[in-house]
C-alpha cells in the first residue's frame, strides 16, 4: 500500500533500514543528532543589526548554539513585510561571524540558492516550500546542510520523501524539523505532532528537531511543548525570540524574551539529562 | 468572541480564575493532580477474570495505581465484541478488590449509570461520548469521579464546556484525559494533542492525563509519547496493557506487554523527578 | 484493510450489493428516496407555538414536505438555551398535525425514547450522537423512520456502520444526512462533504438527505449548497427557516427567511429537472 | 479579526467591493467567467504526443474548449515519472495548435517561467506551489492567464491572498481552482469543498473553476461533483481524461475514458441550462 511507502521500501535513502545508526549533521562543529540537544534561537524575522546582535548575545549566553533569522519571509498577505533579502542576508552571517555562532536562514525561491548559500550555515526549507520539488532537487546538489520543515498538513511519509529528494541529490545533510500541523482548533496556530518526532526517529536515522514557536503560536506554550518535544526524543529545539515582542514584526505572540529563553534552558536541562542527553 | 468563551468568561466552574488552585480528585487515597503523576493501566476489554488479575497483578507490581478495563465497548462495527456487559463490571470489581487498586470503566448510556457506578470508582466518558449533554448531566449529580476523554475532534473550548456540563450539576471530581485527534496521518490512528494538555492546564484547575495507547495506535509509540506527556505537564497516564496482545478481542496493535509497561515506569520515573513529580 | 469494510463486506446490511434496489422511506404518505426530492425545513429550535405556526405555514406553501424543529437542543455550553423539552415536542406535534406535514425532531438521550417517538413522526440523531451505539441499537427495535446525521468528523464507513446498527436491530427505515465535516476553514461552521453523498449513493441503497444550514453556517451558502447537492444525487434537503433569523434563540445567521426559503425553492426547482427529478 | 481580512478589507485587488462586476479571463478567444461554462480536459501528464492527440480529439469532439496535459509532475516520491519536462511542452502547444485548442500545463519551478511561457496559453500553479510566494510574485509580472489551484490544505483567505500577489504584480488574469481539502476521509483522495467556490464567488470577482478529478481522486465520484460544482456556480471544470486508465503514468484510478467523459458532459448541459448558462 501507497501508505506504507517508506516503512516496507527499505531501499530508501531516508530508511533506518538502509543506515542503522543516527546521522549526525555537523555544523561547524555543533553536531545535531549527536549527545547534545541543539538549540536554535533568534528573531523571526531580521529587522536590525542592532536587534539581532542584541538577541544573539542573549540566546548564546543563554546556551542556546545556533543563531537563527529570516531574511525572506512568506507572509500570507503580499502586504505584509516580506523581510530585508540580501541586506538580512549580510546581517546575519556578520552577527554570527561576530558572536561565532553558525547560523540559519530560510530560502523561499531556487533562483536565490547561490545568493543565500553563501551568507547562511544551515539552509531551512520552510513549511510552505516542502513540496516544492524543484527547490529540493536543487539542495540535493549542494553540500550544505538543510533544515527540512514539515509541510502545514504534510503526512509523514511525504516528508520523509521530500527529505528523500534531498538526499537522492547526494546531499545526506538534512534535518527535519516538526513545526506543526494545521488543525482546527482556534486556540492555537497549529498542532504540533510530537508523535511525528517519535515515528520519523524510529523508521529513519535523520536528526529531528521540533520548532514550538511556529508548533503552537502561544507563547504560554512553548516551554512545556519544547520540554515534551525533549522527552519524545527530538534532536533539539528551534525557538523564537525577541527582545521586544510586542514590537516584532512578525510572530510576536508566540516569541519568547531573553529573559523567556533563559527560563525555558533551565527547564530544558533536567530534562534533557532524564533522557541521558544535555543542552549545554 | 464564542471561541474565547472559557478564557474570556472567568465564571465558568472550570476556569482557573475562579478557582486558581489545582483542583485533585481524590480515587480511595490516589490523588490526581498531586505531587505523583498516576498510571492507569490494564487491558482494553475485559476479557475474562484470569486475565484481567493477570494484568493487574503485573501493572500493580510496575507501579501502576489503577486499574482499567472496558466493560461496555463502542465499536464502530455492530459485529464487532461489544464487551462483557455486567459480568465484566463484575469482575473488574472483584479484581480490582482483590488487588487493593481503584479501578475505572467506560459509560456507554446514561440508562446504566445506576448499574456501573455500584461497581467502579471512576466513571470514564469515552471520547465518542463526550457530546453527550444528556449523559454529562446525569454524571454531574453524582458523587463519583469522572474523567472525560476528549473529543474524536473536539476543540479545547468543546471539552472544557463538556467539563463545565458536570460541574455546573454539582459534580467537582472530573479528571482530563487527552486521548488524540482525527488527523489525516496514516500511520498513526490518532494525532496526541499535548499542546491541549499545556492549555487546559493553564486555563483550568483540572487534573489532565493523557491516554497514548489511543493517542497513537501504535506501541512503539506510547513510551515517548508517555513521556513526553509528563514533560509537557500531565498529571497522569493510561496506557492498555495485555497480557497477549497479539490475541487481544481488541486494540492489541497499541497495547504494551506486562513487561513492556516495566519498561515505561522506568522510563517515566526521570522524567517525572525533572519536573519536580514522581511516579511511584 | 479495515477501512474499506463496508465497500467490501457486501453481506453488510447498509450495502447495496444485499439490495440492490434504492430504499425508499415512507413518512405519512412523503417518500425519502423516489422520484421526488424531499424538502425539510423549519426553525433550529422550537422557540413558541405562534412562530413554528407561522414557519410551518410559510414553508409549506413554497414546496416543504416535513416540518423540523427542535425541543431538545445539543448545545456546546451548558448555560445556553436548551430547548423546551417535552413542551417543545407537544407544540410541534400540534402543529404539524394542523399543517398537515409530518414532523422530525431530534432525540439526544436513550432515555427519552418513549416520549419522543410518540410526538414525532421522524428521529433525528444529531452528529454528536452519531457514535451514541446504545442509542442506534435502541432505535434499531424500533417501527419509526430515523433520520442519521453524520458525525462532526466522522468517515464514511463510520457512518454507514452506525447506519448498520440500526438496521441491524430491525429497523430499515433509515435516511442518512450529510451536514459538514470539521475543518480548519474560519469562514464556514463545517466543511459540506458532498462527495460523502454520492458515494454513499453508489455502496449503499439508503436514501441520503443534505443539510446546508449547519453544513456551512453562512446564510449565503445555503442555496448554492442546496443546489450542489441536488446535483450530487441527493434525495432530499434539510434546512433551517425562521422568520427573524436576528432574534432566533440560535443557528440565526445560518437560517432562511420565509422569504428566502421561496426562493430556495425556485432555484431549486430547474436543478431537480435536470436531474430527472422534482421537488414539488 | 486577521482571518477576516479579505472580507473587510475592501481595497484587496480580489475583492468584489473592489471589482463589482465578474472578471472574464479571454484564453484564446475562450472566455471563462463568461456565460459558458468552460471545461478544461486531457491526461494527467502528457506521456507521448500520440496519446495526447488522440485524447485532445476525443476530447474537444465532446465539448472540451481547453487541452491540459503536464509536462513538470510534483510527485510525492523522487523516483516517479516526474514528466517529460520541455519536450513534453513541445508536445503539448504542437497538439494545441493543430487541434486548436487553447493549452494549459502546470509549472513547477520559478526558473522555468521563460521557457513554460512561450508554449502555454495558461499557467498552472499547483496545490503544492499555492504559497510559493516568490512564484506568485513573478507571474505577476507576466501578461498570461494564470490557473490557482487551492492550497492542499489552504483556508479561503490565504488562497485568496496568493491571488492577491498576482494581481499586485500588475496581473489580473487569474483563474482560482478548487481542488479538494485535505481530509481523514480514506475513501476519497481529497475532501471536494464547493462551499468554497461559493465562497469565493461571492467576496471575489476572480472566475472559480473545480478539478473533481484531483478532487475525489475516484472515476465514479468525478461526474456527481462535477455536475454539483456548476450547481455551485463553478465558472469551469477541468478534469483528466486518459484513453487508457489503467496504464496511465499517474492518477489513472481518476482520469476518465473518452467515452466517460462524453457521458459527463451530456451530465453537465443539463444542469448549466438550469442555472442559465451552457457548457457548449
């Protein structure tokens, strides 16, 4: 049956059948799928130098190891901001450069690829482009790790070949990312399948991380979903902040302060150790 | 607005507004939604008396403070084994004696409460039930505790005013229990919603479980989604246990081994001391 | 595979390989399922003799065959309207019997049985009581029309298999009625299904009604809904009437005018002919 | 309330409070939105330009006015038929020239808009690519009829606000289309939801057409939906027609025979009559 595509196909590249042990993607030097749980922290969106330099220094002090931030955003109304393109671009890798913390960035169009590879250490393939197949065939090509978002009602074995478009490529540097699926309930902006986490983990050897920002769009929320993301056995967690919330220009209701950040990697550690893993 | 209606409306009986304390049931000494977090657990039906004792015998030596077993079983085909009917109250309270735990049982028709609250300690309304207005009425006239599964697809809204229908009778003791949502996902029979644990938590002073045995459908998924539950602020757990699952009347493919659910309290028992609990 | 049971399974009673023949369901002389499709229309609820009179009054003489309204209403919060009850079902009786239309209501608890079938002439299980089995084996012994609503999310072959029970008990008069699923649509109350109806059309001889008032929740909707579903193959169309929708105890905003159930009925009309069929 | 924008925010190029009157998009002389009901037919993928031929024959003899055929296929899985890619294009405007038929064929990649162009009358962009926000923007700056199909999971607003992307960009000739919701119905491929082609008929000016191929994902399902979507006020159906299903490249347990598809459109003059508008 169609359904079982990956479970019964043991050929696949994505497949624990084909490659037993966990891949650990290594980005210079922080290892995801490895002991340690990763954690990825920064604004939605690139506004200022100012802005991200500030929260860089916050989330890295915080014990957070990857910097993240978008250039490109894609807004459900052309209206809305769309994000500063090559200037956050720049901005992001010289923050990183200067706070030496890697950094990750999302691609919307295969035309930018070449633009965007150069500035960003992680290239994330967002919810909405996870069935864009060109984009992914392109990615296959590169050696740069991709950080594979699961699609807005994606089941999980399309996800596991989309990752596998990535990897048929040549490009086994691929990390998914559980980010929630759309639901109807009002109260929160998705809902986030930890179960997916668990399932995606046991049929295949690719590192999983879990994004309770965008999971659950309720700031209340992210703490406990990103303790129990932990305990399901995700390879690490990608969190939003910002040091004004109210003031973002996106996502505000579901980021995090400095502050917030600090309190969530204090709650994440013991848990993180209860599963024989840690966070710093 | 009507989606805000229990956020909005602090004099809803379940809201924490009017009652910022945690609310714990007290089942013949085991407190839920106390310092421990409480397993349940047993078989899906009851099948027969040696069986039954068999898996209590074996759930209560892991650490198990419940026990379950259906009775009254709602199956979607009418050729289905629909349950044991009053031998199987019978002899899950002769068990359950026997072995010193409380036990737990499903409600189908509001006609058999008088007959099933003479022999459970907990009435349990089973998700396919949780609209059933008539039913919650009557529950919120008795002195027994309840505890109502979610909605097949249930907002967070419908099931705390689902809740309120037992309170405003009268009925205090009522216990959460996320139980998964419909989703398009094949692979797993339910999509675990722990974010509504979170929620309910926040806004309600109710104890909330969590049941992932029919949160997933499939066994290898219950230990992470046990724990993740714990994680994300559960205040217990309800898992099927069979003796033979592979020769289970029903619900064998999600059912844990006696020797499997030692391998859960294990498993738990940390992640329960990060969180400041214990499960034993 | 389980999910295909019913398609399968043809000693199913519900399949129209064990009867080939379409099933007509005779209503005081108004036939569910022939040539001629069937209008049901009238208020949500029951709220006042003077209005069901004047509703029923009104509908009938732009084409309505059956007069609903209800005296027990499944609301989601305890302390909304819940229907006048017994009252409710005295006052419908009266006035479908000076109408001269036969009547349908809907039944919520198994306890009420005897009472209500004695009022009424069709039962109506609602989509919260889809699921209720104790209450379709009830109605399965009994001599009297049912009207099934399909489930907030129920799949077909639930659907059909609580159809089963009823049939399975005795009773072969059942009239299936699509009203929406859930989705995560904010602009319309439910998703109509009408694929739903013409593949229940094609694997089961069970006449298939349409309800667009709660199948969509948007006044505007109903007729084209109305029309769509006629087109589908549906055998009959039920929908809500009240003359001042803005003061309606509740369902206003997805109710007709008198008015505007004429017109219904005028666009209606050339669909039905087109189809073979009429709706006068 | 954001998921209210479109409707109260009147100044949206897709609005109706902007644009009163319906938009008619002219492909060739074939006008849709007009008072003709447009049907759009052909194979899923254009396999071999015989095959083709012989369908855009069988086809427009039966009333086709438009020729579709893909030649870019987004396949879930990286190892199936992904299409012929640019000789399939050529294959593709050379059947349309010589049967005279006006073509459409989807694309995939933004790269790819200069080479599709030049060989299509109409541009497809898929369910998977209705958020490729950067391939909206580019169409947009195009001078071509543009077809948009609805997100797999996509709520009216954000399917009305990709089209709001293309006419932001300066082009108005924008064709929505309805091609089924995501659902947990195992028996369909996807949930057909015509409320939303009403829907959107009545907040927008953009002309509405319904796929009930990709829609139902099964044969017997495609003429009811089909004829209900004209009920509906669908302004086109596009549907796949294959001679051969059952050795068709992809979506054969959909497509239509030749001789099916005759039968569906003497199944939809009827009903386009009913609603004073004609399908030939």
């Amino acid at each position: 049956m169609n359904q079982l595509l990956v479970k019964e196909n043991s050929h696949l590249l994505v497949s624990r059948a084909m490659h037993p042990q966990n891949t650990q993607v290594n980005i210079k030097g922080c290892i995801v799928g490895g002991e340690k749980t990763v954690v990825v922290a920064g604004p939605c969106a690139i506004e200022s130098e100012e802005l991200l330099k500030e929260t860089a220094f916050k989330v890295r002090a915080a014990g957070a190891s990857i910097l993240r931030g978008g250039a490109y955003k894609p807004r459900t109304s052309p209206y809305s901001f769309q994000g500063h393109g090559e200037e956050g671009l720049k901005i992001l890798a010289r923050v990183g450069q200067e706070m030496n913390m890697p950094v990750v960035t999302e691609l919307m169009d295969s035309q930018d690829i070449e633009l965007v590879v150069d500035y960003t250490d992680v290239l994330q393939v967002g919810a909405r482009n996870m069935y864009n197949y060109s984009l992914l065939k392109k990615l296959g090509r590169l050696d740069k790790p991709v950080l594979l978002k699961r699609g807005i009602s994606a089941t999980i074995e399309e996800w596991l070949l989309a990752a596998e478009y990535i990897l048929a490529g040549g490009n086994h540097q691929v990390i998914m990312c559980e980010r929630g699926l759309r639901s109807a309930e009002p109260w929160t902006r998705n809902t986030l399948d930890l179960s997916g986490v668990a399932l995606v983990k046991e049929i295949s050897h690719l590192p999983v991380m879990v994004d309770p920002s965008h999971g659950t769009g309720v700031r209340s929320l992210v703490n406990p979903m990103a303790r129990a993301a932990l305990a399901a056995g995700a390879d690490g967690i990608m969190v939003e902040v910002h040091p004004h919330p109210e003031k973002a220009f996106s996502d505000g209701p579901q980021s995090l302060t400095p502050k917030g950040f600090s309190q969530l990697m204090r709650e994440l550690d013991p848990i993180a150790r209860a599963c024989g893993r840690r966070v710093k």
